[in-house]
C-alpha cells in the first residue's frame, strides 16, 4: 500500500509539473504572437515616418483639443476656424475662443472657402450664408434645392440649384448678395460644376446630357461685365467633347480653361477643347495653384496614390508616388499640402517639398494660416503645425 502511495504521488507530482510547463508555453506563445504583432505594427509605422524631416505629437502643438465628433464639425479658415452645426455657424480663434457668431437652420450645412470668403450652404436644403474673417457677409434664401456652389476671390457666388422645367439652374450673386444673373439649362444637361477665373469676370459652367444613347459632356463660359446699368452676364462660348466623359471640376489658369473628368484633363484651346496628354486612370483630387495644377491620382483601384504638378504649358515638372490613404489636401498663396497616411507634405508651386512632418494623428482637414504654418484639424482636435 505505501509503495502503491508513493507511486501515485509521483504520478500526481508529474502530471502537475507536465500541466505547469503547459501552461508556461502557452504564456511564452501568446506573449512570442502578441510581440512580434507589435513588432510588425511599429516596423509599419517606422516605416512610413522613415525619411519625415520631424515628427509631431499633435495633442503638444498649439490649439485646442476636442472629441472627434466635435472635431467633424470644424474648417480652417484665415487665421482661425469655422464651427458649423445645423443650428449655428461660429468663427473661432485657434484656441476655440468665439470670434462672431451666426444663427442658421441648415439640415445638412456644407462649406467651401478661398481663405478671404467662407461659404455656407444647405446641400438639397433653401438657403446659404457668405461670411469673412470678421462677419456674416450676407445670407440668402433660395426658391430651390441646392446642388453645389462656387466662389470668387471677390466674393462672387455662383449656387446651383435643381429646377422642375430645366436640368437645373445657376444663380450668379455679386459680393453684397444680389442676384446679377440666372442661367437655365435647357439643352446643355444637369449643372454638375462652376468656377470664377481670378478677375471674377468670367465664369464656366461644366453640364452632362443624359438624355442620348450616351453621355455628352458639355462645358458654358460666361462673361461677366460691369457696365453702367450694374453687372450683367452675357453667353461667350461652349464647347464639348468627343468622349463621355463626365467633367466634374474646372478652373482657369489665366485665359485658359481646364476640366477633369475621372480619368482625362481637357484644356480650351481657341475654339477647341481637347484632351491633354497625361497618363492617369483615377483622378482623386485636382487643384489649381497659382500657375500650376496638383493632380493626386492613381493607376487603379487600392493602388498607391500619386502626386503630379502641372505647369501652363501642360508639362508634369514633379511626378512622385505618395502613399496609400490621402485624408486631405489644401492650398495657400503659392503652396500645396497633402497630407497622406502619417506624413504631411508641403509643396512650393513649382512642385519642390519645403515641408515634410509626421503625425500621430489622422488628419480631417488643413489649411494655411500664415508663414510657415498649418492649421490642422484632426481626429483629436486643432493645432498648428509648422513645418
């Protein structure tokens, strides 16, 4: 009996040690699988910060911090920025201190600005607002949905707006917010976009047709003229384009006019307007900097996204891949910002990086506040960023 004890004792004592050692293992496995998780995950990270000229921990900058959903709500604009909520629009210093305030009853408010004007718009709603860096410009209703907007260095508007007899309309509205001029499109197809050249006296306006067996894209300019009667708006050409292309941006660069469509640009050319010749197959962005155009594309779907600046004569003098996700791009006097996975990267016009910072925060949106310095707002909140 007492070898019979002993025996059973050691079987108690290995199996306790073999249970032991099991459960070590496991540990020494999950914690050997959570590192080298990690490890790939900072080697990721290393990797897309390699070659960043500084990193900056966001939440130490300058600003102000707040929740995300705070934060979806908020503009760079001039030296500051917009607040906007379906019941009110606030311009706030850096440090979220209320500059002037404006009360709206917007269900579903967007906003475009050009750093000297800001506007507000009810998209499929009745109404928007033009305000400044000091105050609310002017507010206006209108009769019908909105569909998009545009404006001019000189705080001209231009509102598209749905119709029940046309395609839609655009409604033209000088800097104090008086109608100058209303276009309706009877033949051209559904307004898709406007833009004002520098001047403000012209104005083009990008339609499709889609009453055909096909797509025709069609693009309107129109002279705006001050006269001693006041402002008019006269007809000066139109033009289109042997593809289907569906031209949903244009500006000026100087007399010229460009167009994108998804994956083609169309410059006006005397009487013509005619594709340039750029190898791209998805265009995500198109901005236009002084004399230069930042194309962000891409050659396919889930492909890295490239960058290519333009210059007057149609030639790329900067081509270089950018990354995987672009959260946001913005432009100042002269300057270019992209900011794309980790990285912010800032461009002179002629496509040279004069900035190169890595965050550790997703960016929203950005813009130029002045010298060398960036109004961020991020998933955490605002700060400034030099770079």
């Amino acid at each position: 009996m007492e070898n019979n004890e002993g025996t059973a004792g050691n079987q108690d004592k290995r199996l306790s040690f073999t249970k032991t050692l099991t459960v070590i293992i496991m540990a020494f496995t999950a914690v050997l699988i959570v590192s080298l998780v990690l490890l790939y995950f900072v080697s990721k990270r290393e990797k897309s910060l390699a070659g960043a000229e500084q990193y900056i921990k966001l939440s130490a900058q300058g600003g102000f911090n707040c929740e995300y959903s705070e934060a979806q709500k908020l503009y760079p604009f001039s030296e500051g920025v917009m607040k906007i909520t379906g019941e009110r629009i606030a311009y706030l210093t850096l440090s979220g201190n209320d500059i002037y305030t404006a009360s709206i009853n917007y269900k579903n408010p967007s906003c475009i600005n050009n750093g000297k004007y800001c506007l507000v718009y009810d998209l499929n709603g009745y109404a928007f607002t033009v305000l400044n860096k000091t105050q609310v410009v002017y507010s206006s209703p209108t009769t019908k949905q909105i569909k998009g907007a545009s404006l001019s260095d000189s705080g001209f508007a231009a509102i598209i707006t749905t119709d029940e007899t046309s395609y839609g309309n655009v409604y033209i509205y000088d800097s104090m917010g008086n109608v100058i001029s209303e276009w309706n499109s009877y033949n051209s197809g559904y307004p898709l976009s406007v833009s004002f050249n520098d001047k403000s006296d012209k104005l083009a306006v990008t339609t499709v047709n889609t009453t055909g067996a096909t797509t025709v894209p069609y693009i309107r300019i129109f002279d705006i003229t001050e006269t001693e009667r006041g402002l008019i708006v006269q007809d000066n050409s139109f033009y289109t384009t042997d593809t289907n292309d569906v031209l949903a941006t244009c500006f000026f660069i100087g007399d010229n006019l460009y167009a994108f469509s998804a994956s083609h640009l169309f410059k006006v050319t005397g009487d013509k307007l005619e594709q340039v010749k750029l190898d791209f197959t998805v265009a995500n962005y198109s901005v236009l900097v002084g004399n230069h155009i930042f194309l962000v594309f891409a050659d396919g779907v889930d492909q890295l996204n490239k960058l290519a600046v333009i210059d007057k004569n149609d030639k790329i003098v900067y081509s270089s891949e950018m990354g995987s996700q672009v959260h946001c791009v913005c432009k100042g006097d002269g300057v270019f910002a992209i900011s794309v996975d980790e990285r912010i990267f800032v461009f002179n016009e002629s496509g040279s990086v004069i900035g190169d910072v890595a965050v550790d925060q997703d960016i929203l949106r950005m813009g130029f506040v002045s010298g060398r310095e960036l109004c961020v707002v991020s998933t955490g909140g605002v700060h400034t960023v030099n770079y």
